[in-house]
C-alpha cells in the first residue's frame, strides 16, 4: 500500500540457476508495470506514480526522475510518448483513463493528453502510433480489445474496438497483429 519499501532490482542472469541481485533502487510503492528503452526504466507505481530510472549500469541504477501520477498501473511505449492506463477518482467517481505522457527529456515527462475509456486496461501495448488497449466488458468474463491512435496524443483518439472472450492478461502488437494472452491460451487477432 501507500508508503510501503518496493525496489526496482537489476538481476545478474548469466548463471540462470544462480540469479543474483546486483542493484536496487526504492520505488516507494507497489510496480504495477514496467517497461525499459534506449537504457531508461519506466516504472507505474500505482499509489505513487511514474518512476524513470538509469538502468545503462545495472550495478548503479539511478532515479532519474518522478512523476506523480496517482492511479498509474499500465505502461507501454511509442517513440517519445509513453502510454499509461490509469485510474483515478474525480467528482464523478472513478475514472478509468488513457494518458499520454512525453518522455522526450527523461528527467521532466510532461503529460501530454488523456482519452476516458470507461473500462480498465488489463493489458496495454504499442506499435506504429496504435495502442493497444484489453480491458474488461463488465458483467462478463469477455473482453474488448480497443485501439487507440496515440499519433498525435493531444488527445488520443479511439479508433475501433473488438469484443471477444477470454480477459486478456497481456497484450502484444506484431505489426497489424495482436496477440492476447489469457487464462485458456493465446489468441491471434487482425483488428486493424
């Protein structure tokens, strides 16, 4: 919960049966999600917010900057725009929303733009400026599979959606694919 000790942890593999820690730098909440490029980890630290780390040295990693996105817990990349599914409350209750966030200077992400998408993002990927989106249908054990056009993410623009079964667990783009993965097995899928 809020205020709890979590670490981003650099892992020595090179003896599989003897993974070894070699670096750890504090997170200050729970990773919901993570996802690494060009040597910089972006953490989605659900009480706390986006974490950007140095990882180029895995024995000094390095926080390089945070921002304070309460409700962050789904990441993804795209050139200079990272992609999170967040929730948050407002007036109304909660929201459950897709932001867009420049990391073109990693140690100052600014927010760029948000699309409410009225579901939860269970999996989030990215490719050629389409997200991704697999959130759940309420009431249901199926799921909708959504795209979005992060291209020009002031604001993202929904593009289509599908709806199939089961909920996917993850999500991953393969050129005009998507391949989802879930509880009874992985699913091939052409949306666009």
């Amino acid at each position: 919960g809020p205020g709890d000790a979590s670490y981003l942890s650099a892992v020595d593999l090179s003896q599989p049966s003897r993974p070894r820690i070699v670096a750890e730098i504090q997170t200050h909440d729970a990773a919901m999600d993570i996802v690494v490029k060009d040597g910089l980890a972006y953490v989605a630290c659900i009480y706390s917010g986006l974490w950007v780390a140095d990882i180029s040295d895995p024995a000094r990693l390095r926080e390089v900057a945070h921002l304070p996105l309460p409700g962050i817990y789904r990441v993804a990349i795209e050139g200079q725009t990272l992609v999170a599914g967040m929730i948050y409350e407002s007036g109304r209750g909660m929201n459950l929303a897709l932001w867009a966030i420049d990391v073109s200077r990693p140690e100052a992400p600014a927010f760029l733009g948000s699309a409410d998408l009225g579901t939860s993002v269970m999996a989030l990927a990215v490719d050629d400026e389409t997200a991704f989106l697999g959130s759940n249908i309420e009431r249901s054990s199926g799921f909708q599979l959504t795209l979005v056009d992060v291209s020009d993410p002031v604001p993202p623009a929904e593009l289509s959606s599908v709806e199939g079964t089961p909920l996917p667990e993850a999500v991953a783009a393969l050129g005009s694919q998507v391949l989802l993965a879930g509880p009874t097995g992985i699913q091939l899928l052409d949306p666009r």
